[in-house]
C-alpha cells in the first residue's frame, strides 16, 4: 500500500540532489508532487522522471527567498492540486566560508534562502494545513547546524531552521500539523561537482570521518523523510533527525589514535 495516496507534496529545492530525491520517492508512494526549484529546468527534468514511472508532478519555478514568487507558489498549488498536505524544506545555498572571508551580500544571500526561504514557504502554505486540521513539514537542516563544519553563513542558517522547527512544532501542533527537521551530513549530491572535478578523491577521504565508511546518499535523507511525514510518525514533531552516518557520534579514527597516545597504566 502506498503511504503517501492523494496527499499533495511540495518539495523546494527539488530540481536536484536530495529534493529530487524525495520528489521521486514521494511520487512512488502516491502523492502528487509539486517541484519547486529556481531552476525551471532542473525541476522539469524531475517531473519528467517522475511523470515517466507514473507519478503526478506539477512544476513551479520559484525564487523561495522572495515573498512574492512563494505566495503565488502557495496560491497555484491549492488551485491547481485543491490542498497541501507535505511541505519538504529542502532548498539551500552555501556561499563563501569564515565570517572574515564572507561579504554581507554573501551572508544575506546565503540566509535569505536557508532560512528566509523556510520561513516563507511555512508562512504560506500554514494556513490551508490549518484549516484542514492536518499537514506534515519537513525542514532540511544540517550537521553545519549543530557542530561546526565551516561555511559559517549557511551553517547559522541551518541552525536557525533547527530552531524555528521547534518554534513551528509547538506553536501549531494544536491544528494537528507537525513540523520535524532532519540534519544530513555529506550526501554525494550535484553540489559537490567541482569539488570532485578539482579532487577526485575528495569524498572518498571523507568517509574516512564516517563509523558506517560511506557519505550519504539523497536516498539516505528521501527515506527518512518519508517516515517523518508517514502515519508511522504520528506522535512525532519539534524532532530533529539527525542522518549522518554516525559523524556525530564520534569518529572511530579518532579515538584509536587517542588510545594509542594515552599513557599505559602500570
């Protein structure tokens, strides 16, 4: 049995990488999913991989960091679909690094997406989850949130979803509308080409950090998003799951070379 049947999905950021990921997945278990991405073509080509297994995909080309463009999102997606049930949280930028190297314009951008752009797609599409006393949103956040990996403007961005998650949770659960956010580290994902142009090795060296010896895959973060807005989460909201392959937990390298440093007990 599918669990997401008839339900409407909107997916930001679903043009690529882990939001096409769970577009994909989403319209495998039956919703009808609506792609918004910046890039319009990026989006079209997930429908099209998405309307050619069957699945339903409407495609909105939308700027998430402009007021505007959401509302009238929010607004062709109750008119075109009649509801929305699943909002996915997944588009983001991450210019620059340390704040002495970043500009405010980099800073400003990076924010206005990752977390302006939460905001605003929540705000918009809130009400309609209200009225029908039902709806799911999923914020992708970050380990960049919880710990510090570099990037320093896009990390206070995802620390500041982890945050608004558990504001959004609390504030709404009342019209049974829950709000989870999950905190993916490295996902091998369009984002990391040039890295991988430039360093072939880089994600392989990355593993390394790992306990499970792998990165992530989007298909890593898609599955545990489809249980956050399944019926199988029913009695879970304000959560943050973290999918990170254990780099959180502590790494494995780390302490044998510790180990092998400590002085010997007599």
């Amino acid at each position: 049995m599918m669990r997401l049947n008839n339900q409407v999905a909107i997916v930001t950021g679903g043009g690529a990488g882990i939001g096409r990921a769970i577009a994909e997945l989403f319209a495998q278990e039956g919703a009808h999913v609506v792609v918004v991405d910046w890039n319009g073509k990026d989006a079209r080509d997930t429908a099209r991989r998405i309307t050619s297994i069957g699945g339903k995909a409407l495609v909105i080309e939308t700027d998430v960091s402009r007021k505007e463009a959401v509302d009238s999102m929010a607004t062709q997606t109750l008119r075109v679909c009649g509801h929305a049930d699943i909002l996915i949280n997944s588009a983001a930028v991450a210019e620059g690094d340390g704040v002495l190297e970043i500009g405010e314009e980099t800073w400003d951008s990076d924010l206005s997406v990752v977390l302006k752009g939460v905001f605003l797609c929540s705000k918009a599409v809130m009400p309609a989850m209200m009225e029908q006393r039902r709806g799911n949103i999923v914020n992708i956040a970050s380990v960049n949130g919880l710990a510090a990996f570099g990037h320093a403007a896009y990390s206070a961005g995802k620390a500041g979803v982890v945050n608004l998650t558990k504001n959004m949770a609390v504030k709404y659960g009342q019209f049974n509308v829950r709000v989870n956010a999950i905190c993916p580290a490295t996902i091998r994902t369009p984002a990391w080409q040039s890295r991988v142009e430039a360093d072939p090795q880089v994600l392989q060296r990355l593993a390394k950090w790992y306990p499970l010896g792998r990165i992530g895959e989007p298909e890593d973060v898609a599955k545990a998003a489809l249980f956050l807005v399944s019926d199988d989460a029913a009695w879970i909201t304000g959560e943050t799951l973290i999918v990170d392959g254990g780099l959180l937990a502590g790494s494995y390298r780390m302490a044998q070379e510790l180990a092998a440093q400590s002085p010997k007990r007599a």
